[in-house]
C-alpha cells in the first residue's frame, strides 16, 4: 500500500470510528434583528458552552429577521425553525403549549416598569403624583405583548402599536403620554433617543417572568438550556453576565426616589414560585 493510500485509509478509519457528536453540531435558531442589548443571545451562548461536555458542539443561528413577537409564535408552532429558541413573558397558555426553561431570563427586571414621557417631570413634582392621575393619560405598548392586556387589566388607556420605533415617535409627538419600559432596557434606549424624558416619580411593578421556550417537540435542547442556565448560575458567570449589561441601567432607574404601583397579573395562576429564587434583589446594589 502507498502512502498516500495508507493515509486516506486511516483518514477514512478515524472518522469512522469517531462519534458522531463529536463530527456534527447541534443546530440552534434564535430570533434576529431584536432591538436592545445581546444580553439574551449571550445568556443562551453561555449556557450551551456549559453543557458541550454532555451534549456537543453547537452552532446558534440568526433569523437575521426583525419580526414581530406574534410571528415568532407562529414560526414557534410551524416548527419554521430548526431548535428555535426565544424568550417569552409567560402566561398559563405559554406553560400549557411549549417546553419552557423556567429561569428568569432577565432575573425580574421586567416586572419593574418606568416610563418614557413626552412631559418633562420636576422630581419636587412628585408628590402630586398618584394612579387615578397616571390612569388618566393615554399610553402606548406593543401589539401582543403581555404587558398591554396587563396594562388593559388595570384600567390603563393603551393604545397598541407594532413596533418600538413607532411607540417612542409616538411620544416624541406627545400623542401618548407615556411608555412603560423594563428597567433593564433605560439605560440603551435613553442613549438611543436622548431627547426624551424618564419619569421620575414612580414606576409599576407586576410579576412579568421572562423565560426561553421551544417547541414541544425540542425537548433535548430545552433541557440542554436549562441545565446550563443552572450551571452558570452556581458558578456565578450568568450573574457577571448579567451585572455587564443591567447594573447600570437599574442605577439609572433610581427606584429608591420612586412611588411603586403594585398592579395584578391575571395571566399567570397556574405557575409556582420556585423562579423568585433566581430573581434580583435591590440589596445587590449595595455591592457596587
């Protein structure tokens, strides 16, 4: 045998002896083109680093498509996707019709509401402040978002709008009053439209879990995430991860100076509490 023969021939016995996890890699879409920080791209990253010594290589693949969240649900339930993987805010129906990883994505941030105003507010105004007054003024939240039936629930005037572009234009020309974001997303869109105003006197808080769901028929990669959200949790790097994109942003929200409105969340009766664990505490400020 020559040699170039005798090395095709041992190229050929190595890779068929070779497991076949090791030679392929693990398909996983996620959404493309979302506005914000690649905070949840990274936390989804992390987690399947930490789990390649169980389950493989892996590849995360875009959609490289800035779709609205009612067509990701859809994409979700065609199965478009090969392991398509996005985040959710949760309802009864959500944890009844797909595989959810029940880790708070954003450890609770976005249950903490503060709102973008088209009214430049005094904080010695304040005082004056109450929820009859807030419920008073017209609001605007995105269509299909849980915090607009949320908001809807309370009594709040929303008005409904496709996209984040259209709802700060919106308050740039004062035909809303107000447009209640997360905490953890102040300090990006501040920086992105700067000549719009933060409301300083209060903020509304409700339970908004935001967790990664799959189909159901992903049941080996929804269990992959969950196991390396854990992992990173216990080792302390989605922590680190986390306090990179959001620290800043929560000082930036100045909670301690704020009126908070407690407002009821209907669309979550069937989900125990065994994720508050996970959740932020205003305490770990005092750290930095």
């Amino acid at each position: 045998m020559g040699l170039g023969n005798a090395m095709h021939y041992y190229v050929l016995l190595i890779i068929f002896f070779t497991p076949l996890t090791v030679l392929s890699k693990t398909i996983i879409t996620y959404p493309g083109g979302l506005s914000g920080p690649p905070y949840v791209k990274k936390l989804l990253e992390l987690s399947l680093e930490k789990t390649k010594s169980d389950f493989g290589d892996f590849e995360l693949i875009s959609t490289y498509k800035n779709e609205t969240h009612p067509r990701l649900i859809r994409h979700l339930d065609d199965g478009t996707y090969k392991n398509f993987v996005i985040k959710v805010s949760v309802t009864d129906d959500v944890l009844q019709n797909y595989n959810i990883i029940k880790f708070p994505i954003d450890r609770g941030m976005s249950g903490f509401r503060v709102a973008f105003s088209s009214v430049k507010m005094d904080q010695k105004n304040c005082d004056n402040i109450n929820l009859d007054n807030i419920l008073d003024e017209p609001i605007v939240q995105g269509s299909g978002w849980l915090d607009t039936d949320i908001l809807k629930y309370n009594h709040f005037k929303v008005h409904p709008v496709a996209t984040n572009q259209q709802m700060f234009n919106m308050i740039a020309r004062k035909r809303v009053r107000y447009f209640f974001r997360g905490i953890n997303e102040l300090l990006y869109e501040s920086s992105k439209f700067p000549n719009l105003f933060i409301e300083p006197c209060f903020a509304l808080k409700y339970p908004l879990p935001r967790f990664f769901v799959t189909n159901k028929r992903d049941i080996d990669i929804a269990k992959r995430i969950e196991t390396g959200l854990e992992r990173a949790y216990k080792d302390g790097s989605l922590i680190k991860l986390w306090r990179t994109y959001y620290i800043k942003s929560i000082q930036l929200a100045n909670m301690k100076e704020r009126q908070i409105f407690e407002l009821k969340n209907p669309f979550i009766k069937t989900l125990d509490d065994d994720y508050l664990k996970y959740d932020f505490k205003f305490s770990e400020l005092d750290d930095h």
